[in-house]
C-alpha cells in the first residue's frame, strides 16, 4: 500500500474514531464522503444545537499536523466548527482525542514560525502546520462541545 493511501485510510479511521466518540457523548454524528472540503462530521448536539467537526489523525508522534490555510487556519472564525485531533489507539490502549475550537486553531496557527532558519517556507502549496506541543493540551476537551 502506497504511502498516500495508507494517509487516507489512517484519517478514514480517525473519522470513524471520533464518530463514534460524538455518539457515545450522545451527539448524531454523520460522516461525510472523503475529502469533504471544510469538514468530516456534521453534528447535533443532544440539544439539537448543529456543528461541524474537522478531524485530524495522525499516528506519528512530536510532528506537526498539515491544516489548509485558506479554509482553516486563516478563514473567517466559525463558532460552529470544531476540530478533533485523534491519535488511533495502539494495542490495547485507547484512542486519544484532542479538541479545539476554531479560535484555538487561530491562536496555534499565530504560535508557528512562517520559515525555517535557512529562511525557506514551512509553508507548502498552501498547507500550514501546527506542532502537537500546541494540541496536546486540549486532551479529552469534549466539554468544548455545544449541548
């Protein structure tokens, strides 16, 4: 299996992860088709209040996590949309899940050198990174979630 198809499928499992996360919360999570632009869940909330989730998986530990900047990192803030960062769970250990609101993405987002040392971008073809240091504090942050 190819290097981007295994990407594709570890994010397709992430989606899942956190669908059926929202679920036992008892919120109505229904996944979009890949590669849906902006978000992967469209949600209720138990108080039907509706929300989006941007889920980000990621297997690989102390690297940074690639978000589009046109529609996340420097898009208009939406309070509607939210983004769960999972790490799939490895053996018996379960999942990890980080949320965050789209401020704290914009916050993160401010935290990030634009070049390297050598001066050339970190910024490729319009993808920007966020370092894990920024979202591992938001560990288990469901309370995030409207009601």
């Amino acid at each position: 299996m190819s290097s981007y198809a295994k990407r594709g499928e570890t994010g397709i499992s992430g989606v899942q992860l956190v669908a059926n996360e929202l679920v036992s919360h008892g919120y109505k999570a229904l996944v979009m088709p890949p590669y849906n632009r902006g978000f992967d869940i469209n949600c209720v909330s138990p108080q039907s209040m509706p929300f989006k989730v941007e889920v980000k998986c990621s297997t690989s530990i102390g690297t940074q996590v690639p978000l589009q900047i046109k529609s996340h990192l420097e898009a208009a803030l939406q309070r509607d949309l939210l983004y769960v960062f999972v790490r799939p769970p490895e053996g018996p250990s379960s999942a990890g899940f980080f949320v965050m609101t789209h401020a704290e993405i914009h916050a993160a987002w401010a935290k990030m050198p634009r070049t390297k040392p050598d001066g050339t971008p970190y910024v490729i073809k319009g993808t920007g990174y966020i370092d894990w240091k920024h979202i591992n504090q938001h560990r288990g942050s469901w309370n995030k979630l409207p009601n």
